[in-house]
C-alpha cells in the first residue's frame, strides 16, 4: 500500500466537489457591504436614542404638574 492509498483510506477516500465548502461559504461576515449598512443604522439609533436623552421612549401629553410639597 503506497501513501495515497493510505491517505486515501484514513480519510475516507477520495472527496467530491459536491463535499468542498464553496469559496463564499467561508467570507467573514464583515467583509459583506450588508453587514457594513446595518451597522451604520444601528449606530446611529444609538446615537440618537443617546443625543434626545430617550425622548421617544416618553408618552405624549402634558408634563406632570409638579407637587405641592416641591417648591421650585
């Protein structure tokens, strides 16, 4: 038994192309210009939740009126 057999043998014979990964089924994931764009987007939500101090999160409406025993 020469060493190809033996490769060949311990491995489990010889491999198809149908059983190589493709050569995009390996990119890291930031190299794709989709993950760049919802990055952006998704900085600067935090951004602006940031800069108006979670102004959307507050319900619409009057102000509370301030209690009597606060005096200002």
């Amino acid at each position: 038994m020469n060493d190809t057999e033996r490769i060949q043998k311990h491995h489990g014979g010889p491999h198809t192309e149908a059983g190589k990964p493709h050569a995009g089924a390996r990119r890291p994931l930031h190299h794709s210009p989709f993950f760049w764009v919802a990055a952006f987007f998704i900085f600067l939500a935090m951004a602006v939740f940031v800069f108006t101090d979670g102004f959307l999160l507050r319900p619409r409406g009057r102000a509370p009126a301030p209690s009597a025993g606060s005096a200002g």
